[in-house]
C-alpha cells in the first residue's frame, strides 16, 4: 500500500481487528465476541463512508457484503427466543459469519496485505 491515506490506514487496523475477532469467534464459539465484530465494522464503515479515498471507494462491493451479513447476523439473534440459538439459527449465522470472512480475505487481497 504505497501512500496510503489516514482513513485507509484507519480502515486497514479496523479490517485486521475484524479480521482477528472473527479468528477468534470461529476457534471460540464465543458469541459475545459479536459486540467486537460491531465496533470494527461501524468504524469500517464510518471510515469508507466518510471518505472520498477512491481505495476505499473501490472496495464498496466486498464492504457492502460485510455490511449486509452482519445486519442479518443481528437480524438471526433477534429472533432467537431468550438469546438461545437452534440448529437453524446456528446454520444461518455460520454461513452469514463465512460470507464476512470471505469478503475480509478479498479485500486483504485487494489491498496487497495477503496472496490470493
């Protein structure tokens, strides 16, 4: 990343962070650690949006992917009765959880931060 910009760099450690609590979360099971995953991602998306970085910009697709499965992610637990998660919830929010993997992978790769 040759002469990145302050909210790219911001945007790059907020990827990581999502990156590693995702790590984490699929080694762990710990679902709390889905507070961890709303922080980095707000602040994804508080840097992407409030930017006019054309980096950032590039990278809408893949940003809306994570956006749009967290939401869901979120949408799946409020439906669960008393916070427990079935069979059918804990299928929804894995495959959820991998859409966002995936697209964090495409945008390291993107960014020349890991090998495709």
């Amino acid at each position: 990343m040759e002469e990145a910009s302050k909210p790219l760099t911001e945007f790059v450690e907020q990827l990581t962070r999502l990156g590693g609590t995702m790590a984490e979360l699929f080694k762990s099971g710990n679902i709390a650690l889905i507070s961890e995953l709303n922080a980095a991602i707000k602040e994804m998306y508080r840097l992407q949006h409030g930017s006019g970085d054309k980096v950032l910009q590039a990278l809408e697709p893949e940003c809306a992917v994570i956006y749009g499965n967290f939401d869901m992610i979120v949408e799946v637990l409020r439906t669960t009765e008393n916070g427990v998660i079935d069979a059918g919830a804990q299928t929804a929010l894995n495959r959820l959880l991998h859409n966002i993997n995936g697209a964090v992978v495409n945008i390291a790769t993107a960014l020349g931060l890991v090998s495709g």
